[in-house]
C-alpha cells in the first residue's frame, strides 16, 4: 500500500490488514512444513531396509530418521515448547508420534508465531520449522529413500528450495557433521544429480 493511502486508512483497518497478513504468512509457512513432512512420511511408510547405510557416513536408516526427529524436538525445547517423551516403537511409529506431536505445536498459531532470535536474525518458531528444518525434511528424504533400498526425485520446488538453503548457509555448510565437501560435477549431470554433488553426494 502507498504510504499516502497508508496514512488516510484508519487505524482499525490497518491493524486488521497486518493481522490478516501475518496469519495467511503463518499458515503458508505452517502448511509448508506439514506438506515436506507428508513427503517424508509417504518413504518412512513404504519401509525397506532400516538397517541399511545411508549417504550420511555411520548412519543407517533409523539413524537417520532419528536425527531429523531428535532434531526438531531439540529446537521446540530450546523454546520452551513440551513436546512430550521421546517417541519409541517401530521407526514408522516413532515417526508418527513425532509428527503428531509437532502437529499440535503448529496447531497453535499463537505458539506457532512466538518470536525468538534466531541465528540469521529475528524470525518465528513456523519459520524455522518450515525454512531451516524443512531443509532436512527434503535432504534426509533423500538420504532415507536411499539407504532403505530406493531413489527419490525432487521436485523443481524442492531443489529450488535446497540450492537457496545450500546457499544461505554458506561455507557453514560443509562443517564437520553437517555435510561433506562438495564434489565435482558429473558431466552432463541433470539438476538433482548435479545438486547432490555439490551436497557431497553422489546421485
């Protein structure tokens, strides 16, 4: 809105447009995470090999399930969020317990939308669960669908997504336990396969 009509708008009416910005932002970012974590569901479910090596060095399936899940309850503690007892069962059941859990926390917009200062400035708890843990969601989606015996293709949406991750954090990405060093571009090499290699991966 220009800043003259901005001035001739009555208070009222412009706390009600920032409020219902802020919501439909909230949802969007909500909305965001729950539909990457439906991706990740759908390869959990299908099952395979949980004891088989994945991409991430040491780690087999479950492990690395288990980070993305320990991960998330981590950060939601870190804010002071109950997110309960540790899930147990089968993979497929800590999964679901988990996303349950997370669910219930996003359910609640008010808790949702808290601000914190985050590492890259002031943001919301929707925001990091949807940016940066979305992240992991679609890489470790990957991961999972390899070691359990499978491939995954991303979506263009999804790529998009890991190079603006990849690139927003810079050389930090490649720290000792976050991912290996990049490594050199098959020829030819189609969007994902060329991605994965500058993730330290190989297609």
């Amino acid at each position: 809105m220009p800043p003259r009509i901005a001035a001739m708008t009555s208070t009222t009416d412009h706390t009600t447009d920032h409020t219902t910005d802020h919501t439909t932002h909230l949802d969007a970012l909500v909305e965001g995470f729950l539909d990457r974590a439906a991706r990740l569901t759908t390869v959990v479910e299908a099952g395979g090999t949980w004891d088989g090596a994945s991409p991430c060095a040491g780690w087999p399936a479950t492990d690395v399930l288990d980070h993305v899940i320990d991960r998330q309850r981590e950060f939601l503690r870190l804010q002071g969020v109950d997110v309960g007892p540790a899930p147990t069962g089968a993979p497929a059941e800590r999964w679901a317990a988990h996303l349950d859990a997370v669910h219930g926390v996003l359910a609640d917009r008010a808790l949702a939308g808290r601000e914190y200062d985050g590492h890259f400035g002031r943001t919301t708890i929707a925001a990091t669960m949807a940016t940066f843990y979305g992240f992991d969601l679609i890489a470790h989606r990957w991961d999972l669908a390899r070691a359990l015996g499978r491939d995954e293709r991303w979506s263009e949406a999804e790529l998009d997504a890991l190079e603006r991750g990849r690139d927003g954090f810079g050389v930090a990405f490649y720290a000792e336990g976050v991912s290996k060093p990049a490594l050199p571009v098959p020829e030819g090499a189609d969007r994902q396969t060329a991605l994965l290699a500058r993730m330290g991966r190989r297609a």
